[in-house]
C-alpha cells in the first residue's frame, strides 16, 4: 500500500472509531495511552512537545512526520479497537 493511502486509511479509521467510542471508552483509551507515553518518557527522556505541536500545524507533512503518525495511528487504533471490545464496564482495567 502507498504510504499516502495508508496514512489516508488510518485516518479515516480513527476518525470512525473516534465517533462511535462511549466516552469511558476514550477516557480508557487516553489512560493507556498516558501510561504507554509514561512507559517511554521514563526510557528515553522527555517527549519535545514544542516539536511536536509545530509537525500538527505544518502545512505539510515530511515523510518522517508521516510514519510518526502512521505508527502513531496504529498504536490508537489497536488501543482503542481493544478498548472498545471490552464493553463499557464501570470498573477499570488497569
């Protein structure tokens, strides 16, 4: 698959699951991905945030910024695609 239509897929993908999560199915989603982004800080250091916010606003997107967002995208949806399948139970999981 061209890296334009993957990154276009994976998009369209968490855009969909996005909408039709419950909203204690995103904030489970955003604990784990809190904690997945922890897990990392604690290995490699800080997240450049600055950077980070400057790639989301670029009008244009480098083929690096696009696999960032491309990993970043299947890490969501598998996060959230196992969330989701879970069921909207009251008690936490984590």
């Amino acid at each position: 698959m061209d890296t334009d239509d993957e990154f276009r897929q994976y998009i369209l993908v968490a855009d969909a699951l996005l909408e039709q999560a419950s909203r204690e199915q995103l904030v489970e989603a955003l604990k784990l991905l809190s904690l997945n982004l922890g897990y990392l800080v604690q290995r490699y250091g800080d997240v450049p945030q600055d950077l980070l916010l400057r790639m989301t606003q670029a009008e244009t997107l480098t083929e690096e910024t696009r696999e960032l967002v491309i990993t970043s995208m299947r890490h969501l949806l598998g996060l959230l695609g196992s969330v989701m399948a879970l069921g909207d139970e009251d008690e936490t999981r984590h």
